[in-house]
C-alpha cells in the first residue's frame, strides 16, 4: 500500500479598506415604515396572460370599479404574481385550517409590506407611498390541497402611474467602484438622529470569498476569523459614533442594531444566482445588503465582538437574531438550556428587541448559540479499483477541507474497505497525526492498493478527525470486487 500526501491551501488575503466618515445629526423621520422580505423560497414567477378569465361583474359589489379590470387566477405558495408598473404579489403562506394566506406586496422586486388576508374578503393594495390604491385582491377559497388558493384581483386605473424606481427604506447607500475598490456610503438613524459612515473594500478579496465553500454550519459565518478585522473596526466606530451623538455606552448595541436593520433586502437569487447562499459579513457589507440570514448573521458577528451573549434563531424560512437576556427583560424570547435568548428582526428598521413578527410566534425554533470558532472537517473522495481475478486493488484520492472557523489539530485520516460483516474491515490504512489544517484550508491523499478478495462485497468508508476536531464519516455505495 502506498499513500502520498498534496497540501493545498486557500490563501484569503483580505485586503479591506476602511475609510471610515461619519456623522450624526437630528432629521425628522417623515418616511413610512416599510417592511423588508423575510421569507426564503424558490420562486414561480407568473406573469399575467392575455387569455385570462375577465370578470364583467364583481362577486360581492365592491371587486370592480370604473376602468378597472379583474382577473381570477389559482397561485401556489411562493409564486409570485407580476403586475405593471414593477409592482408584484408573493404568496408567502397558505393555511387551509385557518382559512386564511400571507402575501408579499412588492415594488420592482423588492417588498414593501405584508398582509394576511382571509378566505372571502377583500383588500386594497395603495402604492409605496400609501397614496393611489394600485389594485384590489379577493380571496375566493384556498383549495384542497392546501397549498393553492385562488384570488381574483382588480387593477385600478392608479397602477399605471408613473412613480419612481422603489428600493426600499432609506436607505441611501451610495456607490462608488475605483479600479482596485468599492466604497460604499450606508446612511441609517436612530431616535431620529442620523448616522453616515463610508467603507471601501477591496475587489479581489470578494472575489475570493466568493470562492469559498457555503456548506457550512451558519455559526461559522458568525466568527469567521477572517472576518475579524472588519468586525472589530465596526465595533469600534460604533462607539464613537455614540459618543459623538451623546449617547450612552448601553445605547451602542441598538445603533449597531439600527444599522443592520437599515441595510435592504438583497435575495440570494438576486446577487448570486442561489436560491440558498448564506453569506460571511464582509460579503453582505459589501453588496450593501443581503436577505435575512446574512443580515442576521453580520448583525450577531458585530453583536458577538461587543461581548454580547448571541444566537441565531432558525425559523421555517426565516432566520433572526436571538439576544441573551435575564428574567426582567420584556418580550418573546427562547430558552436554550436554561439561557435566554430574545428575539431579534433584522430584515426591518423599528424592530425592538422580544418583538416577534406574527407569522413567527408560534413556528418551531432552532436556537444556534454562538460560542468560540470551532473546526468543521468535510470529506470528498473518488477511487478506482483493478482486479487481476483473485485480488482487486483498489485506489483513493481524497480531500479533507476545513470548513470551520478555527486550526484544525493533529488532523487523521482512516480509510477502510468495509465488510458487509459488522465491525469487519478487508483493508484500511491511518495517516500521521502530524498535521494542522487552517480555516478553508484543504489537503489531498493519494491511497493505492488497498486489496480484497475478487467477488467480495464492500464499500469505501472515510473518516477524518482531529486532536480538536468531531470526526467526520463518509461511505460510498455497496460493490462487488
């Protein structure tokens, strides 16, 4: 038997800019709240056709009005139906039982507001300035398999203004791309005062995050060591823009949480062509936003670095950020072996801390503590096998990559042949405990000639461990030598 050994490493070099201007001032807060999309599903787009059902009369006389025109249509949860003007609908959820849906009201892509609306009413949308009302929607009944209701929906004459490109809250995050850099100015406020702050990044280290491996545990994305520097630097200025504002040092953490919660919503499939793509918080500030599990995921990393006690709280199609607090804070909270942690929206601004959205109360929660960085070891391998009619050969190559967010140790390696005789091994072969793997670091064996008897069944088993690191297994498909 023979084995040979290619280390390869991920070398991040994370040259990040960080012009840092900032500012603060009172402005008083005339723009509407609006609400962030919260929800992560594949979409089905539906675009309205010609051949539509046009209703002529409405069903309870108040459907239609004067030049309006009404179409009936079925939808299936997480489709999206487009109208003109860049204004959409998402059904987010359908509950036969409680007879009633939750849909998404959105503007060029982006959501504005939701609703739940009952089986047998009827509502109107207004546009993002809750002036014109754009169209109307009725629930006529959510069919039998649950997961499909049908609407029949007016457009109003008010849909076919001109209005202005919607984007979101405020959020004014200004631009500009140099050759070897982005800048981004983010402008949020918090008890009516404004902050300003500028960062600039560096092109070639997103392109080198972009690189990097997204199946990972979500804690890892919250104390990514390579992230550390960027982190630290925010946590400190948001103490000195506290300061300068003439705030408290207890106010720095709602700032921060004010900050995230600024940030637009930014779809996975918008940006990275992914129906799922968690990102590291270098990534989300630099596209200057993301969905709901990014901006949960930099709003506890920022949190974890002031000495925070943190958690994320997966939700179906949801992530939060969950607060540790004691028994006299109000608000809805989850208790994680005797901790508890509070509630946190990030994908909005005027969210406090234990005040849950009502579609979340009552959802089963995952609570993610985040605690020290930890390695997380994944396994891939291919093999071919000869056999020269009473013995076959079988060769390996195998990488073992850390994933984690810290050294793995005194890295192992065990390959085997297993039997379908439990606890019976034809072949195997450990490597040295003489190795340490750093953060997205990968390293490659070569196994040749592990043996078994022509005619045997077996399959390739695969373990890697460290002296740091829980074991990892991975096994291929049962076959015959």
């Amino acid at each position: 038997m023979n084995i040979r050994k290619q280390y390869t490493s991920l070398i991040l070099t994370l040259v990040l800019f960080l012009t840092i201007i900032f500012s603060c001032g009172c402005i008083t807060g005339d723009e509407p709240a609006v609400s962030e999309s919260i929800i992560i599903n594949n979409n089905t787009s539906v675009i309205v056709p010609e051949d539509f059902r046009v209703n002529n009369e409405s069903n309870d006389g108040n459907i239609l009005d004067i030049d309006s025109i009404s179409y009936t249509k079925a939808l299936k949860k997480t489709a999206i139906l487009e109208f003109e003007n860049g204004y959409s609908l998402k059904v987010l959820d359908v509950d036969k039982q409680e007879e009633r849906i939750l849909i998404s009201l959105r503007k060029d892509g982006n959501e504005y507001a939701t609703r739940t609306m009952l089986t047998g009413h009827t509502y109107s949308v207004k546009d993002t300035n809750e002036q014109n009302i754009i169209y109307s929607i009725h629930v006529d009944e959510i069919l039998d398999n649950s997961f499909v209701v049908e609407l029949t929906y007016t457009i109003k004459p008010g849909i076919l203004l001109e209005t202005e490109v919607y984007e979101g809250k405020v959020r004014e995050i200004e631009v500009r791309i140099n050759e070897d850099t982005i800048s981004r100015t983010y402008r949020w406020e918090y008890e009516n005062t404004e902050f300003t702050v500028e960062y600039e990044y560096n092109i070639e280290a997103y392109d080198t995050y972009s690189e990097r491996s997204r199946y990972r545990d979500y804690t890892h994305f919250v104390n990514d060591p390579y992230d550390d520097v960027l982190i630290s630097q925010i946590t400190t200025q948001m103490g000195e823009l506290a300061d300068d504002a003439g705030y408290s040092r207890t106010e720095i953490p709602y700032i921060a949480m004010a900050f995230v919660q600024s940030l637009p919503y930014v779809s996975d499939s918008a940006s990275s062509g992914y129906d799922e793509y968690p990102r590291f918080p270098f990534e989300t500030l630099y596209h200057g936003g993301g969905d709901c599990e990014d901006s949960s995921i930099l709003l506890a990393s920022i949190l974890y670095d002031m000495g925070y006690g943190v958690a994320l709280i997966e939700l179906p199609g949801h992530m939060a950020v969950g607060v540790k607090g004691d028994d006299k804070l109000k608000g809805n909270y989850y208790d994680y072996s005797g901790t508890r942690y509070y509630y946190l929206e990030t994908t909005n601004s005027g969210w406090d801390v234990g005040v849950i959205p009502d579609e979340y109360t009552n959802a089963d929660a995952i609570v993610l503590p985040i605690t020290r960085g930890y390695p997380e070891l994944r396994i891939g391998f291919s093999g071919t096998a000869k056999s020269n009619g009473y013995v076959s050969y079988v060769d390996l190559e195998i990488e073992v990559e850390n994933v984690g967010s810290l050294l793995a140790e005194d890295l192992v390696i065990y390959a085997t042949l297993e039997s379908i005789t439990e606890n019976m091994i034809w072949d195997d072969l450990k490597t040295d405990t003489d190795l340490n793997l750093n953060v997205d670091d990968a390293v490659t064996y070569t196994v040749s000639d592990l043996h078994i008897p022509a005619g045997e069944k077996y399959r390739v088993g695969i373990w890697a461990w460290g002296s740091n690191a829980n074991s990892e297994y991975v096994f291929s498909d049962w076959t015959t030598a």
